[in-house]
C-alpha cells in the first residue's frame, strides 16, 4: 500500500480538488491512504482566530470568511442540496465554543486550528465519494496518540502503532482519507504536530503501516536546491540519501516537515515529491542511496533571533552556564539554529516566537548581560563550493558567520 500527502496549495479551490481526485483516481486500484492538509491559508486564518482569545466583531468577521471559502469550493463541487452545506456551517458553533471554553491559549490553539484539516478532508472524502471512488473518511485523532503538549505533541508511538494497525483490513477494500498535522492527547483533546506536520503525519501511517512508499504533492517539480522563488536557477534533485535530506530539513528547507524523515529512513520506505500540476515529472526520489557531487544547497531561514549572553563577572562560559540556557530554552520547546561562543560570551540563533522568546530574554537577564537582535536571515549553505562561499559570506549585512567542511551558515540583517 501507498501513502499520498496533499498540501493546502493542492486543495486549495474546487479545480484543485478536482485535481487531486484525477491523481488518486489513477492509483484507485491499489490499497491507498491520503493524508490531506488545510484549504489554502486556512490555518492561517485559524491561527488569527485562536490566538485573538476573543469573541469580537472582527473574530466572526473572520470566522465567516473562513466559512466562506469552504461553502464556495462546496458550490463549485456539489448541487445545492448537498449535506456539505450544513456540516461546514456547523463549524461556526464548534469554532465560537472552543474560543469561548476556558483553555489555555496553547490548548486553544489546537482545538481551533486543527478543524482545518477536518474540513478540508470532508470535502475531498465527499468529492471522490461523489466522482464514484470507493472512499471512507477517517479521523486522524483516533489514532495518532500524544501526549498533552498542545502545538508540538509528542507522538505515543507504542499506542499510535496499536491504533493504526487496526486500519489494514479497511484499506484493502477503499481508500481513506485522513487529515494531517492533528492527534489527541490521553485526556482526549485535540493536539497538534506542529506547524507543516502533515507530512509527519503521513510518515506516522506509512511507517505503521508498513507502506511500500510515501508521496508528498507539491507546487514544485521536486526537492530543489534553494527556493525556485527567491533563486530561480535552482535545479531539483532525482534523488537524495535520507540523510542529506535529514539535514537539509534541520536547516530549514520547507518542502518537507523536519520529523518526516526519521520513522521513514528507520524502515527504508522511500518518500518521493512529486508536483501535482504535472504528474508526468519523476520528482526526487528520497532513500537510502549514494549520491557524489550534490551541488550546493541553499537554505533561508527568515525571522530570526540571535541572542547573545554574556558573563558579568569576567569568569569564563563553563557547561555549568551553558546547562542554564539550555535548560531555559528546553522549558519552553525552543529549538536553536545555530551556537557560537566566546571566553565570555556565548551566543544562538532561533526562530523568534516573540512572546516566548522575550521570556526567555527576561530570565536569561537574571543570570547574565543580555543582548539580542531580530528581523535577522540565516542563510545555510550546505555542499558549498569556492563560488558559493565567497558570495554568502562577503554579501552585505553580515552579522555572524560559520562554516565546517562541507556547511557555510550566515546571519544577516534582513
């Protein structure tokens, strides 16, 4: 069996969707499972919502407009009458109680956010259902199991494995449609993978179940060696080794979710990205393979914060210094980029999730002089050769700079 993932870019309006079920219709004889991502920049709208902690004008103002897209795309699809219409209008309810309950803002979060991905796979589930697949929506939070860390859970996998397993039967008699990115926590509640975790959601089924591949769709014609946007000579890759894509996931590059590979690689299942407005392209293979030569890969990473600690004491940076600002950043599940330290100083790059990155500013101020900087890119080279080493590190803007044998990383003013 097969595991497909499909992107908000991919289901985005009603010709999407109609697209989407052309490729899954090519592949409807053989066992297959679909992992389905939010409509458009619906999470983003959702964010707004859940992050308001309001009930205001402006809150069901956006509500509506959410509501909006989705009955739009449900009139292109379905006839008038269709039960669509009613389910997608109850999420007004559904979205107005959780906004309302006394959550925490994390727990509130995801319990809004999250009906995105169960929006969007209603309608895809209904559409092919409509276009005469044989098809069964199934609920991603009855089987992947996490523990109670709202916006970043942390997957049981010992019970998830148990839950998922059940579904062997069902895929070879029709394909399930599933939703990316969301789980539940022990209580029951609604939790999330973290931002772009679809795919991590389709390496969660795939490798429970055994699958024969994973396939991301993309907007892209494969995994590509910068954004085609910001560099359009980039050149995409036939294939790469596991591990190289590991890295390149570390560093930032955002065509894949950076837990994707891992459960993957463990059991050899090859992930292939693919484009879905031509799926005559062969995209890049992703497995374990040897690959000479790989051209430079080039990685932005925006909105970036670098922090700078320094002792006040004239004593030297000791683990016992450095334990405490790791220690700060663990509580607060923020991961760092990139770490330079002197005698009497020592200094990291992350992403800057402000509310929780000024705390950290706050108690780091309690043990050492703190100084910081934001609006920051950190631009990673990796496979550099002599012409993209020069050009990185000698551009404009320059703030800190890095390089091992075969890795360059700048920071630089945006």
């Amino acid at each position: 069996m097969k595991v497909f993932k499909f992107g908000g870019a991919s289901v985005k309006n009603a010709a999407a969707i109609q697209n989407v079920a052309k490729i899954i219709s090519t592949h409807r004889s053989e066992p297959l499972l679909v992992v389905v991502s939010a409509i458009g920049k619906t999470t983003n709208a959702l964010e707004e919502v859940a992050l308001s902690g309001s009930d205001d004008s402006a809150v069901r103002t956006k509500i509506e407009e959410i509501l909006f897209a989705h009955l739009a795309i449900v009139a292109d699809l379905f006839p008038a009458s269709h039960q669509l219409n009613k389910d997608i209008r109850k999420f007004k309810e559904v979205i107005a109680t959780e906004i309302k309950a006394n959550h925490s803002k994390d727990k509130r979060y995801d319990q809004v956010v999250s009906l995105g991905e169960v929006m969007s796979s209603l309608i895809l589930a209904q559409y092919l259902q409509h276009t005469g697949l044989n098809v069964e929506w199934v609920d991603a939070r009855k089987y992947i199991c996490t523990d109670s860390t709202f916006r970043e859970g942390k997957v049981d996998w010992a019970l998830t494995r148990s839950r998922i397993v059940e579904l062997k039967e069902q895929i070879k008699t029709r394909i399930l449609i599933t939703q990316g990115f969301i789980g539940s926590s022990p209580e029951g509640d609604t939790t999330t993978l973290g931002r772009e975790g679809s795919d991590f959601s389709a390496a969660i089924f795939a490798s429970c179940l055994g699958a024969e591949s994973v396939t991301i769709w993309k907007d892209v014609p494969g995994v590509m060696s910068a954004d085609p946007k910001r560099l359009p000579a980039a050149t995409t890759f036939d294939e790469l080794p596991f591990r190289e894509a590991a890295e390149m996931t570390y560093y930032g590059a955002s065509v894949i979710h950076p837990k994707t590979i891992k459960p993957l690689a463990n059991l050899g299942i090859p992930l292939l990205v693919k484009n879905f407005d031509n799926i005559l392209l062969p995209g890049t293979r992703i497995h374990e393979c040897k690959v000479d030569r790989l051209p430079p890969l080039i990685v932005f990473k925006e909105n970036q914060c670098l922090i700078s600690c320094h002792v006040t004491d004239y004593t030297f940076i000791d683990e016992s210094q450095i334990g405490v600002i790791f220690n700060e950043l663990s509580s607060r599940n923020l991961k760092v980029n990139l770490i330079q330290n002197s005698a009497i100083s020592f200094s990291f790059c992350l992403d800057f999730k402000e509310e929780k990155v000024m705390e950290l500013i706050s108690e780091l101020g309690k043990h050492f002089e703190v100084y910081y900087n934001t609006g920051l890119t950190l631009i990673t080279v990796k496979n550099y050769d002599s012409e993209s080493f020069e050009k990185y590190r000698t551009q404009k803007g320059v703030i800190l700079e890095q390089s091992s044998r075969s890795t360059l990383q700048v920071l630089v003013r945006s």
